[in-house]
C-alpha cells in the first residue's frame, strides 16, 4: 500500500516568526501519532535551515526551488549540494508558477529531475492543465505530454524517489476545486500512464491533488483510489487547517483497497 503525504507548499508567504509559530502548534500535534503518513512543508528557503533544526521529529522539509547544477557561477541559485549541506531532503519540481512566472521549460523541468534523483532527494513534481486546455478537452494528452518530457524520459530505478503532484492550473488558489470525477480520470490516467511506463515500480508512485485542497474536501479526495495525499497552498498556511487535512488523511490511509 502506497503511503499517504500531506505537504505544505507556502509559496512566497509567512514570516520568520510565523513559519517558527506554526512548527510549534504542529509539534504539539505530535505527528509521530500518524507513523501511516509522511508530512512535509515547503518553505521559503531563507527559512528551510532553521525550520530543519527547530524541528525534531517526523515532518519533512523541502525546498520550493534549486538549480540543477553542481556549483559556479549562478547568482541567487541554490544547488542540492548545499541544501543537503543543511539536512534538507524533498524538493519541488516544475510547478505551474514557476513554469509560467519564471519561464522553467520542459528541459530545465527534466535537468531537475534528474539532478535530484541523482542526488537522493526526495522529488514532488508538479504537472497541471490550465482552463483553456480543459476547455477543450485535450487535458489528458497534455498532461501526458508532461509526463513524457519528465518522468517519462527516466529509467525505472529512478522513480523510487518520486511522487507527482496532479495540480490544475485553474484550481489553484481560485476555490474551485477539482472534482471527485476529474480529479479520478485523471488520476486513474496517470497511473496507467506510470504502470505502462515503469511496470514494476509504477503502482508504487505516490500522486497527490494540489488546487483548493482545504479542510473540508480533504477526505473525500484523499478516499479516491488513486489520491495518494495533497500538496496544499493556500489552506496549507494555517496551522489549524494544516492539521485538520492531516488528520483527514489519516482517517482515510486506514482504508484497504
Ligand atoms: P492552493 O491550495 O492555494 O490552491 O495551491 C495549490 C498549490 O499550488 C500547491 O502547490
């Protein structure tokens, strides 16, 4: 059975002192009660060293960005190298913003990808349609285009490290979340596009819903069969809410399929 995660991607938002508060409410969630999950947060990467020190115990923390190469001459980058310098193990790759505000093409997409299974980190690679994709209902060739050009172009070994996140464009931060019918075609199409590619290792890729995942659509999402958790923004920032979708995945990895 897969594992459930339950990630955090706070994008650009909180402070110093606020991420530190929200450690401290979730560490007296004591979340070593849910042995059955894996919880990480994506902060800003100012933030990721002391996040890792400050807290002991089961959560990961992950970067929202790195660049692919070793070291040099990349001003304002951040190399694995050095993020695992200071313990940190998930990063988050091609994601729609940084696809679309910061130009990451399909190429650089993949030369992350590879960096990262190279350099044992834990990945969550971002994939997603906008409105006008699924307005015309080429969503399912689109995103299969993305998977090709990503994990598509990897050898079978590699995809132990990572999960894919499905996040429609025009579900994230908007409050319209995905259905339970669209999230399950497409989820049901990524995996058969994963046991197809990768027949061993396939069934065992864990993909998450991210687009207006909150509170109280969390469970009905997390119970659909190839719903393997949520990366969450928005809802994600509050420590209450993180918790409750936490909770929420609790109760459904208790479900046998
Ligand atoms: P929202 O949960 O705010 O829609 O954001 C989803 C997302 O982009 C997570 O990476």
């Amino acid at each position: 059975m897969r594992k459930k995660i339950v990630a955090a991607n706070w994008k650009m938002n909180l402070l110093q002192s606020d991420a530190l508060s929200f450690l401290k409410t979730l560490r007296s969630h004591d979340l070593s009660k849910f042995p059955q999950l894996d919880v990480v947060i994506f902060p800003s990467s100012i933030f990721l060293e002391k996040m890792i020190n400050e807290y002991v115990g089961k959560l990961g923390i992950g970067a929202q960005n790195f660049y692919f190469e070793e070291r040099g001459a990349y001003t304002g980058e951040i190399s694995l190298d050095q993020l695992k310098s200071i313990n940190c193990s998930y990063v988050l790759i091609g994601h729609s913003e940084r696809r679309t505000y910061f130009s990451e093409s399909p190429e650089l997409i993949l030369n992350k990808l590879k960096a990262a299974v190279n350099k044992q980190f834990n990945s969550v690679l971002c994939i997603g349609e906008s409105i006008s994709v699924r307005n015309s209902a080429n969503h399912l060739s689109f995103l299969e285009d993305q998977l090709n050009d990503s994990i598509g172009m990897l050898e079978e070994n590699d995809i132990k490290s990572i999960s894919i996140a499905y996040e429609p464009i025009w579900a994230i931060g908007t409050g319209l979340t995905a259905s339970v019918e669209q999230v399950n075609e497409v989820h049901n199409f990524i995996r058969s596009f994963l046991v197809d590619r990768f027949p061993n290792l396939g069934n065992d890729v864990r993909i998450l819903y991210g687009g207006s995942c909150n509170e109280q659509n969390a469970k009905e999402l997390f119970s659909c069969l190839n719903v393997d958790g949520g990366l969450i923004g928005g809802a994600s920032l509050d420590s209450d809410k993180f918790y409750q979708i936490i909770q929420a995945a609790n109760e459904v990895s208790r479900i046998e399929y």
